[in-house]
C-alpha cells in the first residue's frame, strides 16, 4: 500500500485520481501543504470528500526542527531537550515526554490527522539527520522515554509509530543525501539501537518506519527492504506484529533499488505494509507499480487511523492543556 505527498494548501483536479486509486491507502503531509489551522481542516475535508473517512492522514510533527505544522500549533521542542531534563530529574522527564506527546496528538486529531511519524527512538549518537530529534545517547534512557512517549501518544487518541528501525542513530551520513552504512555487528545493534524499540513495542506502538540504512554484518540490503530484517528480525525474533512502513522512496539510500517501481517492488516484497511516495512527481509511478494489497497488510494498516478526539474548541478550553503546553514549551528556552 502507499501513502502518497500531495502538492499544496489545496487538493488538486489530477490528485483526486492519485487518492482513489487501488493501494493508495492515504496522504502524508508537510509544510508545503499547510498554510494555518483552517486552511488545514479545509484540506483534510476535501481529501476525505474525495477517499473516504477510512483514508489516512499523516504528518511528521516530532517537534524540534521536524514540525510541518507551526503556525497555531504548539511550538514543540525536540525531543533531545526531554533527554536532558532526564539527566537531572528522571521522573520529570518521563513526565514530560507523556505531555509532549499528549499534545502533539491530541492537536493533530483535533485536525483530522490520524498519526504521526513519532517517536523517534533512534539513538541520539550524532548523526547528521537525527541530531536533536533524539532522546539519548543511552539506550536504557531513550527506552524508558520511548516508553512513556507511546503512552502519552495513546492517550491522545493516536497510533504510535517508532522510527527508524533497527536505528539510525549510530551512523554519520544523512541518508536524505547519501546512502549510509552502519559497519557494526548485529549483536552491537541489540545492546544498544534496538533497545528503544523493544520498549515501544513493549508499550504497544502499532508501528515501525525503517531506515534507510545497509549494516552489512547482518543483510547487504537497505533495512527499508531487507528481508532478513523485517521478516526475520523484526518479525520472526522480535515478534513484533504491527504495521511496518518503508521511509521515503525518493531519499538518495532508497536509489540502490533502482527506479520507482523497482523501489516499491523491494519494500514491499521484503515485508513493507506501506510505502512513502512523499513527493507529487513520484507518486503516478508509484501508483502504477502498485500489485494488490494483501488482506494482512490493509488489517496492520487500518490500525493507524485515529480515535475520536477532541476539537480545537475543546482543547483551548483545556485547562490541563494550558498546563502542559507552559511546561512542555519552556524546554523550548
């Protein structure tokens, strides 16, 4: 199945054939396509005219330098600020990483937004792309946030989907730009990467992004479509059941697969339920590369549509709300 980026504030003629189309499960959203809040709502009802309320609706709103919705959202810090209140206060951390979650999600269901690509549980070990998106350098840290991040995501009425999986954390090069290659033996990546996730899924997060990333002591493919890592790591060892979605097929590492099609062939035959297509010029070659959706997939897909949530009405009228975003905001110092 796909999920597909559109072009801007508003759906456009041709795109309404690109959300009916068979496989195309939804829409994930940037900066590109919001403007401000009503612009947003009006959006998301025109999209759903067009699909249906079963159509999913999805953004990266991690906060931190990764937050396509700004303007009358939250401004929220990046996680990495959570990780360092850890090293002074732990039970204050874990706090606010359920606060920090509570109200990305509670504001993105206010909106009809049913999930976003949060958190990330990579390790914060500098690499170029992730930086502050991280919690910690300390897998046993970041674990115990991912934790509580899953838990306050739920309770906003949202899917949990942690990223990016086996880690992306340990390696330097920024895998929108280049292809990267994490030398280090599988083992290593058990004591240390995995261990966030294991602590998602421990907390029930319905699903993982891949990365883009070659570890060759274990597969000499991409993790986004390795086999060995969905199928037998994540699958068969980890006995995780949920949804598993590839990163973008237009990022330079995702190339090594060749075309388009070839792209979204390899994630899917190597155990991918969903694959990004994020950007307009890719999405008819996706679209036309698309085979039937297994019943397996569409079943591990619709649980990422949303629960009921509030509105906007009652969120500014929240004063636990107001609570948590001075407390969640003033990391933002």
């Amino acid at each position: 199945m796909l999920l597909i980026g559109i072009a801007g504030t508003e759906l456009l003629r041709h795109e309404h054939a690109w959300l009916t189309a068979p496989g195309v499960a939804g829409v994930i959203l940037f900066s590109r396509n919001y403007s401000h809040r009503e612009q947003l709502l009006a959006l998301v009802e025109s999209i759903r005219d067009v699909a249906g309320e079963d159509f999913l609706l999805a953004v990266d709103q991690e906060g931190g330098p990764v937050q396509r919705f700004r303007t009358d959202f939250t401004r929220l810090p990046p996680l990495m600020k959570i990780g360092e209140v850890y090293d002074r206060n732990p039970n204050e951390a874990i706090e606010l990483a359920q606060e920090h979650a509570w109200l990305m999600a509670s504001e993105l269901r206010a909106s009809g937004i049913d999930f976003s690509f949060a958190p990330v549980a990579d390790l914060a070990r500098g690499n170029a792309a992730i930086g502050t998106r991280a919690f910690h350098a300390d897998p046993d840290i970041a674990g115990e946030l991912t934790h509580a991040y899953v838990r306050g995501i739920h309770l906003g009425g949202m899917a949990a989907v942690l990223k990016h999986f086996p880690g992306h954390g340990s390696v330097a090069v920024d895998t929108h730009k280049a292809q990267a290659i994490d030398p280090r033996p599988l083992d290593a990546i058990r004591q240390n990467d995995l261990r966030p996730f294991l602590e998602g899924f421990s907390a029930h997060a319905e699903a993982v992004m891949m990365a883009h990333v070659v570890y060759p002591e274990v597969d000499d493919q991409p993790a986004g479509y390795s086999r060995r890592w969905i199928l037998d790591i994540l699958r068969g060892e980890l006995g995780f059941h949920g949804a598993v979605i590839s990163d973008d097929i237009s990022m330079a590492a995702a190339g090594a697969a060749g075309g388009v099609a070839e792209r979204v062939h390899a994630h899917l035959q190597a155990g991918c339920d969903l694959v990004l297509a994020c950007f307009p010029d890719v999405v008819e070659q996706a679209i036309a590369a698309m085979p039937a959706s297994s019943e397996a997939s569409m079943q591990r897909v619709a649980a990422l549509r949303g629960a009921v949530g509030s509105t906007w009405a009652s969120l500014l009228d929240n004063p636990q709300r107001d609570h948590f975003v001075a407390r969640v905001t003033a990391l933002n110092s």
